[in-house]
C-alpha cells in the first residue's frame, strides 16, 4: 500500500478544511433562521396560547369551585335553618292543638257534668214531686180506709 503521506493528500476527505465548513455552517445558521421564523416561533405562540388558556381555565374552574362550595355551604345552613324553622312550627302546632285538644275535652267534661247534674235535679225533682204524690195518695188511701172502717161501725 502505498503512503499518502508522501504523494500528497487526496481531495474530499474525511477533514477537508476548505470552504465548504463555512458554508456548511452558513447553511446550518440559515436554516435555524428559517425554521425559527416558519415553524418554530407560530407553534411556539400556539402552545403559549393553550398554556395561557389551560392556565387562565384552571384559576377560573378554582373559582368557581370555590364559589360553588361557598354557595353549598350557604344552602346547607340555609337547608339546616328550614329543618329548624319547620321543627319548630311543628311543635308549636302540636302544642296548639294539645291546647286545643285539652280544652274540647274540658268544655265537653263540663257539658257532660251539667247534663248530669240537670238530669240528677231533674230525677230529684220528679222523685221528689212521686214521693209527695205518693204521700198525698197514701194520706187520701188512708183517710178512706179511716172513713170506711168508722163508717162500717
């Protein structure tokens, strides 16, 4: 094999520092240039707009969670304050309606206790009005039998 060394370097080489390295890096700087300035910087501003967008529906969902959830604690005292209001009124229409319940009967007691009473002075009074009819009777019977047997002698 013969030595390059000694009858000169061959052209294109694996190192070949002509003008193509500059003009390889020329290309190379160009074409970022370009890439950046089509491609690159348009997709960049799409995901900062998604970015942007992700970011700014995210603060508004906690937002609106955090309302949300003070709204379901209001409604639940609101909810608790109902039960409280109804319990309520369903004690004092329980009460009314003892009281109520409580004075029919007492009314109706005492009606009954007067009927009673009308009725027992009433059966005195007929009672008593027999026992003098009676005694009348017996006194007349009396008299006749008295007359009868005073007659007979």
């Amino acid at each position: 094999m013969p030595n390059l060394f000694l009858f000169g370097a061959t052209e294109g080489g694996l190192f070949d520092f002509d003008a193509t390295l500059p003009l390889m890096a020329v290309q190379v700087v160009l074409l970022t240039f370009i890439l950046n300035a089509l491609f690159f910087k348009p997709v960049g501003r799409v995901v900062e707009e998604r970015e942007g967008y992700v970011t700014t529906s995210r603060a508004e969902a906690k937002q609106k969670l955090a309302q949300v959830e003070r709204l379901e604690a209001e409604l639940k005292d609101q909810l608790k304050q109902a039960r409280q209001a109804a319990q309520k009124l369903i004690g004092d229409a329980e009460k009314d309606s003892d009281k109520l319940y409580r004075e029919a009967l007492a009314l109706a007691t005492a009606e009954a206790n007067a009927s009673r009473e009308k009725a027992r002075r009433e059966i005195d009074s007929q009672r008593e009005s027999a026992l003098n009819q009676l005694k009348a009777d017996a006194d007349q019977l009396g008299k006749l039998i008295v007359d009868r047997l005073l007659a007979a002698k």
